[in-house]
C-alpha cells in the first residue's frame, strides 16, 4: 500500500495539466551568407546566415573546415 500511495498521486497531479503540444511547421531555409568570424580568442568558426521564405533569418556556426555553398537549402522547425 505503501508503494501504490506515492505512485498514484502523482499520476493524479500530472494528469491535471495541459498537455503543451508543440506547434511548428517545417519550412524551407536558404543559405544567403558565410562569414568567417573569431568566436573564440583562439577558435576561428563559420558564422552562416540561414533565411526562409517567411524573411526570418537566423544563424549557425560551423567549423571553418565545413564547405557549405551558398543558396543550398535545409528544412527547418519555425513556430506557427
């Protein structure tokens, strides 16, 4: 009974939340722009600049001995 009490009350707290369903589409970024930058004192990165279809842009780092070209697409989450 011990064992049951503990397991069963929390099954009653959670259950009285909402449920928080995540709510994204999938859409398409492009890549527009590839800068070489000093992230670090001692660590150079690739900062690249994604945009989707929608004008929201957003950025990446990458290491500087990554090749992406620019205009090559990727599917990205974007909240709706």
């Amino acid at each position: 009974m011990k064992n049951i009490l503990p397991v069963a009350l929390c099954i009653v707290c959670y259950s009285c939340f909402p449920s928080r369903d995540i709510q994204a589409e999938m859409v398409d970024a492009t890549l527009v722009k590839v800068q070489e930058i000093s992230r670090y004192p001692d660590i150079k990165q690739k900062m690249l600049t994604w945009q989707t279809n929608k004008a929201v842009s957003f950025v990446t780092y990458e290491s500087v001995t990554v090749d992406i070209p620019i205009g090559t697409q990727a599917k990205v989450l974007l909240q709706k």
